[in-house]
C-alpha cells in the first residue's frame, strides 16, 4: 500500500459517509495480491475507526499506481 486519502461527503442516497481512496503499488493490485491486500486495508480501517458511531458508512475504492500515472487524478495524489 502506498497511500490512503479520504473525503466525506453524502453518498448516492443522501447519507453521510467516508470515501478511501487507496493507492496501491503495482505489485499489492496484482490479481494474485489484490484480493488479500484489499481485505486487510478494509479490516483494518474498520477495526480502527468507529466509524457508525460517527454516522458514516465506509467506501473504499483500489488503484494502482501504474493506473494513477495513466489517469493523474488530483484527488488520489
């Protein structure tokens, strides 16, 4: 995992929640990685924060950064 950003804001209903953006490297997004690399992010995150206790329902959302340098979103620098 290289870096994890976040924002809050409502989701598609309406409702308040957390949006992780997790910049992964290349070699943690592989399909042999991906999946455990991405079970623990989430676990861990969860585990760590109390989030329904602040209203806010999880979003997480995976890129690489071979995917990031072809895309160059502000948002996941």
């Amino acid at each position: 995992m290289q870096r994890i950003n976040y924002e809050i804001a409502q989701d598609w209903s309406g409702e308040w929640a957390v949006f992780f953006r997790v910049l992964l490297s290349d070699e943690a997004s592989n399909r042999n990685h991906l999946r455990d690399v991405a079970t623990k992010v989430v676990w861990r995150m969860s585990d760590g924060l109390d989030l329904p206790s602040l209203g806010l329902f999880p979003y997480f959302d995976f890129r690489s950064q071979s995917e990031q340098a072809k895309l160059n979103e502000p948002a996941w620098a």
